[in-house]
C-alpha cells in the first residue's frame, strides 16, 4: 500500500501562495510611496540641481570646444606641413587646453594644501601666499620652516621613521 504524496501539485502551491506575494507587494508599494511622499522635496531639489548641473557642464564644454577651435584656428598657420596642419594645429590646441585644466587642477590642489598647513599650525592661509619677509611672525616663519624640513621630496623617496617624534633615519 503507498502512502499519499505530501508534495502539493505546482497549481495548488502556487494559488496558495499567490494571495501571499500580492500582499507583500502591495505592501512593498505602500513603503515606497509612503517613502517618495515623505521625501518628495528633497528629491524635487535634487532633480532641480541634477538638470542645472548637467546644464551648467554643457555651458562649460561647449566653451571648452569653442576655445579650442579659435586657438586650433590661431595655430593653424605656424605649422609646418601644410597637408597636416588642421590636424597638428589641433592637437596642439588639444594639448594647450590639457595642460591649462592641469595646471588650474595643480593650483586648486596648491592652494589646499596651502590651507592644510596653516589649519595645522594655526596660521591664516594669507600668511603662506605672500613671499617670507622678515616682518612675518616668528610662529609663521617657524611653522613653514618645520614644515619645509618635515617634507619628503619626490626625488628622495626615502621612508621616514620616528620614534616619539623623532626622526631616526634623519
């Protein structure tokens, strides 16, 4: 004699469990919607700014492309081989503007650690933009001197080690 099987048919697991997943749905819908109501002004600005940041960079690099077509246009006649002037005259525009965005880029991360260096030793930045002249205070002169020799050069590359403050491989 065989006993009966314990597993339901697909049809009738399914309609058993259907009415549970619609629950859980509706469910899920009702927290988002309570979720988009209760945030509906922070994702209102958010729209806002994400439509006039994507305005304001395509201002900006449809300026970037009009520079480098007018000094491309600049360049044009000093090249030396006529057949491949447009070209050269444009990769040398490419190149100019590359390296004012670095150079921008290098100033920005100049001016950062400029401030770095005057939070960490209680200066005002102003103080480390000007050339050292002897009417600075004796604190400033002192926190930019400590500073130069605590710094490690790229060309030494060497490993700084201290001990309580100390430099031991100094």
């Amino acid at each position: 004699m065989t006993s009966p099987s314990r597993t339901l048919p697909p049809a009738t697991a399914a309609a058993r469990i259907a009415p549970l997943l619609l629950a859980l749905a509706g469910l899920a819908i009702a927290i988002g919607g309570q979720w988009l109501w209760r945030h509906r002004r922070q994702i209102g600005a958010a729209l806002v700014t994400a439509v006039a940041t994507t305005y304001a960079a395509g201002a900006w690099g449809r300026q970037q492309i009009e520079a480098l077509a007018t000094d491309s246009a600049r360049r044009l006649p000093a090249q030396p081989i006529a057949a491949l002037a447009p070209i050269t005259a444009t990769l040398a525009a490419a190149w100019g503007l590359v390296d004012r965005g670095t150079m921008t880029r290098s100033d920005r991360a100049r001016q950062a650690l400029l401030a770095d260096i005057a939070s960490d030793f209680g200066l005002e930045l102003r103080d480390l933009q000007r050339p050292m002249k002897p009417s600075y205070s004796a604190a400033a002169v002192a926190a930019i001197g400590q500073w130069r020799m605590e710094s490690i050069e790229p060309w030494r590359l060497q490993a700084v080690v201290r001990v309580n403050g100390r430099r031991l491989n100094a």
